[in-house]
C-alpha cells in the first residue's frame, strides 16, 4: 500500500494543475461561506419589506448546526467539481503519457494500479475532510456562546457525511476518466452530465405525472450531493416550507457508496478487457 502511494505521489508533485485546481477548490469554498450569511440576511431584509413582523437576522456558524451547514456549501456541485476534475486529469494523464503502460511493464498488476488511486481518492478525501472538520471547529467555537461538548458533539456526523460525498464523487469522476480516457472529452462529459443532463432527467423524474413515488432521489449525482441536503436555517425553513434533514441518514449513505462499488468493479472489467 505505502509503495503504490509512493508511486501515486511521484506523479502528484509533478502537475501543477492538480495544485491549482485543489487550491481553487479551498478558495470557492471560503467564498461561498464568507457569502452565505450575508446572502441569507440580505433574504430575510428583503422578506421583511413586506411582514408584519420583521425577522431576527440569522447566523449559521453556531454549534450544533454549523456541522450541517458547512458540509452543505462544501458539498455543492459547483465545489465539488473542482476535486472531481483533479482525478479525471490524474486519469486520463496515464492514458495520454503511457504511463499505466509503463507501470504495467515494471511490475504492477492491474488490480494494483485501481488500488492506488482508489488510495489518492481516499487520501484526498481524509486531507480535504480534516481541514473541513478542523475549520468548522474554529468556526463553530468562535460563533456559538455557552458551548458544551453536547453541543459540539450532536451535528458532528454531518462531517462523515461529507467524507463519503466526497470519496463517491471522486469515484464517479474516477469512472468518466477511465471509461473515455480523453481529459478533454472526460471533463466536458461530466460536468455536461453532473450540471445539465441529471438535473434535466432529475426534474422530469420528480414531476407526479411521470413517477409518483419520486425515484429521482436515487439518480447518482443527486444520490450524492442529497447526503449533506439543505443548510439547517429554521427561520427559512418554516417561511419556505423547506423539509430540512435533522441528521445523515444510513441509507442516504449507502446509495452513493452501492454507486461506488459498481463504478469500481465496471472499471475493473474495463481495464482487464482493453487494450492499454
């Protein structure tokens, strides 16, 4: 395991795009937290333009609830695409360089080449998720008075939830770039498929009149990105009749890692029949 993470980290250190793209990732991801109070006071300013009875302005940094909130905007589509884009280029660059040739050629088995990066997948995930844990602590404690441990304590499962999110999304991205093998044509298909076509197929699916026992829910991307759903906003959620999650259900888990699994073993059965 250590030496194909050795092997692993060799071609790492080498692409400068896989450094921008994880540093852009961090930067959108502050953005969109330092943004997300301001835009959700600037709502409720709006809102009370026209009540009665004006609301309070909101925080969404305090404990308990910082766990879900976070993870929330840390889990967007339009976040996550940058870490997916990572592994497509980390892919397809052993298809572009012959460098899964040369590996085969000095030793490593097939099994073993998906193994190591199914290991970056996982090492990324651990990395990205104990910053994520570590910032929302300091985020969490500096926003939240009369803090108890109960209270750090009661949302924290959230953060778990964002680790399979991001391991799955990885894994799915992993599996664009292993089926078309092009960077190009692999990072043009799975953002057309995560920001257009799911989206188009999740709507219809959704609609009564096609499916009433709403079967959208268990698409793949959205399978993914519903593990960390709404952020937890009590205020907007009665005046929206949001139907906000208290909690990161087993199941809303075990959807995206079946996903996981399946994509896993088609890229097996992908690499033992082609050509490389």
């Amino acid at each position: 395991m250590i030496k194909l993470l050795k092997i692993e980290f060799k071609k790492i250190l080498t692409y400068k795009i896989f450094w921008i793209l994880t540093g852009l990732y961090f930067l959108f991801l502050a953005a969109g937290l330092l943004m997300a109070e301001f835009m959700i006071n600037n709502m409720v300013d709006n809102m009370n333009k026209r009540l009665p009875i004006p609301l309070p302005h909101i925080t969404i940094y305090f404990f308990p609830w910082v766990w879900q909130n976070i993870t929330f905007f840390a889990t967007l589509r339009y976040v996550l695409i940058f870490p997916a884009i990572v592994m497509i280029i980390l892919i397809t660059n052993e298809f572009t360089f012959k460098t899964i040739r040369q590996n085969m050629i000095n030793g490593l088995s097939k099994a073993e080449f998906l193994i190591s990066k199914l290991l970056i997948i996982v090492l990324i995930s651990v990395v990205i998720t104990c910053m994520l844990f570590i910032g929302t602590l300091i985020i969490g404690i500096s926003h939240t008075s009369d803090l108890t441990f109960a209270m750090v304590y009661e949302k924290s499962a959230f953060i778990i939830g964002f680790f399979i999110t991001m391991f799955t999304f990885q894994v799915f991205a992993l599996f664009f770039g292993f089926i078309f093998r092009n960077t190009g044509l692999s990072i043009a298909l799975f953002t057309l498929y995560i920001f257009i076509v799911e989206p188009i197929i999740y709507y219809f699916l959704k609609s009564p009149i096609v499916f009433s026992n709403n079967i959208s829910k268990y698409l793949p991307a959205n399978s993914i990105l519903s593990i960390t759903e709404y952020p937890a906003i009590q205020v907007l959620k009665n005046l929206m009749g949001l139907n906000l999650q208290n909690s990161v259900s087993f199941i809303s888990c075990m959807i995206p890692m079946g996903y996981a699994a399946i994509m896993i073993g088609i890229v097996y059965w992908v690499l033992l029949k082609r050509d490389l």
